[in-house]
C-alpha cells in the first residue's frame, strides 16, 4: 500500500482524525504521513517587507511545535506504526490534496480552527472532498 495521509492543525478535530487515521493503518498495514501545512498570516493592506530568516524560522518551529503535540497526545495509537511526519508551508486544502495524489486514503476532520464554528464541514475538508484524488474519510467531531 502507498499509505494514508492525514492532515493536522491542532484542533480537537484533527486529534480524532489522527486517532482514526492511526487504527486504519494499523489494518491495513500501511504507513501513516501525518502532515501539518501552515501558511503565512495574511493581512489586508500590509507589507511583508519585513520577512526576515528568523521570522520563517520562528513559523517553521511553531508547525513543528504543533505537530509534534498532536502526535504526543496520540502517541498509544501511532506505536507500531510506520509514521512520517510531515509539515509544508502553503494553503492547507492544496497541500493535501497534492499529497494524497500518492496515497491510498486521506483522513481529515470535518473542523479544524477556522473561524464559522457553526459550519458542519470546515472549508478545508470541503475542498478536499471535491478535489481528493483518492478516497477520503472526513471524520466527524465526538460526540458532546
């Protein structure tokens, strides 16, 4: 098998999407990539003139940061397992979907950190089941 790629932000959603990721490679016996995409900030108006090596490698180490805490608190679930840790800079529904053009499966959460907390399907789970190209799983928040 090419393997299972699962995206991650942080939020409680991607916890269960890892969680769920990490049980279905163990079945099939497949490697798990774990990957995180961060992106700069954007701000209406300003300039990034100021973008210096220490500012992208301050981004870089808080992506790491970030991955690296979501794997800790699933780590019982990825024991075993064949698991690359991934992170790219660039727009998170992009960078998945261009990683899964390798893979057998991509894992998602249906809500990541976005800003419509009433929405169902973030937008990036959305683009990624109209532009996946290989099954995908959206795995749902638990139940409250």
């Amino acid at each position: 098998m090419k393997g299972i790629v699962v995206g991650i932000d942080g939020s409680e959603g991607a916890k269960q999407a890892l969680e769920w990721a990490a049980e279905e490679a163990r079945l099939r016996r497949a490697p798990l990539n774990v990957l995180l995409a961060w992106q700069w900030p954007f701000y209406a108006g300003a300039s990034w003139a100021g973008i210096t090596s220490e500012l992208i490698e301050d981004f870089q180490q808080v992506a790491e940061q970030r991955l690296e805490e979501a794997c800790a608190a699933v780590a019982p679930a990825l024991d075993g397992l064949e698991v690359k840790r991934t992170i790219v800079e660039g727009l998170p529904a992009q960078v998945l979907i261009k990683a899964a053009e390798d893979a057998d499966l991509l894992v998602v959460g249906s809500r990541g950190h976005g800003g419509f907390v009433g929405l169902l399907l973030g937008s990036v789970s959305q683009q990624c089941a109209h532009h996946s190209p290989c099954p995908i799983v959206i795995v749902p928040p638990p139940e409250s």
